[in-house]
C-alpha cells in the first residue's frame, strides 16, 4: 500500500516495496498522487521489479548526445562523420525532450521535417547514428 501525505504544501506518494529502493514522487493534487501509486504498484504486481527511470526523467536527449559524441565517437573509425551527424541533431527541437518523454510520436515528427530537406537515405542514416540500443543508454 502506498503512503500519501501532504509535505510543503504538496502531495507525496511513496511506494515501498521489501527488497526494493522506496520510490516517491511530489504532485500538486491528491488525486494524481494517488493513481500514480496505484499505477506503480500494479506495474510491480504484474512484472516484480521496475527499472530506476530516474536518471532518464532528468537527462535530455540533447545531454546523451553529447557524452555520446564526447566518448564514443572518437573511438570510431568513422568519428568524423558520426560527430557532423550527432551536431545536426543537436540543432533541432526534439534535443529538449528528456528521455522518458522522448516518444516514437517525437521521432516520426523528426523523420517527416527532415524528410523535406534530405534524402531518405541521410535520415536513416541520422536515426542509425544516435544510441538507441538499451545496452547503449544503460551505461549512460
């Protein structure tokens, strides 16, 4: 059962779980505390475990590919190109989008603006080029 509580003016709901890292989260009304508790504990139920999101709710996707371009890239023998690629994409809008908000919506919007301007080829090579596999982004 998850606790709800009024802290500084907001609502807090807090999920703990034995053998699990307490999960808390602030919400300006009750009622949004409440489900995303309940959504919460129903992921734990059906799954067991939940992966820590936490750091994905705070970086940007503008912020993995940099640290991406920065240690990486430069150990590829292609690094020239992949950087030239990896700048162009930090040049749009769908670079201030963090990670778990970052959606496959954001992406087809991305792929349809670039596909005005360049062949589709470059844009398969563009989404080729970002780290999209999850062994990637975990060890960011």
């Amino acid at each position: 059962m998850a606790t709800i509580r009024k802290l500084r003016g907001r609502w807090q709901a807090a999920v703990r779980r034995k053998g699990m890292q307490p999960r808390s989260k602030s919400f300006d009304s009750k009622s949004d505390a409440e489900r995303w508790a309940r959504s919460l504990e129903a992921e734990l139920d059906r799954n067991g475990a939940l992966p820590d999101i936490r750091p994905a709710e705070s970086m940007t996707l503008a912020q993995l590919l940099t640290r991406y371009r920065d240690e990486v890239s430069p150990t590829k023998r292609s690094a020239l190109t992949e950087v030239a690629r990896i700048n162009g994409i930090l040049r749009r809008p769908i670079c201030h989008r963090t990670m778990t908000l970052l959606s496959t919506a954001d992406l087809a919007a991305y792929r349809d603006e670039r596909l005005k301007v360049v062949a589709p080829a470059t844009v398969i090579r563009e989404l080729n080029t970002t780290p999209h596999s999850s062994a990637a982004c975990a060890a960011f």
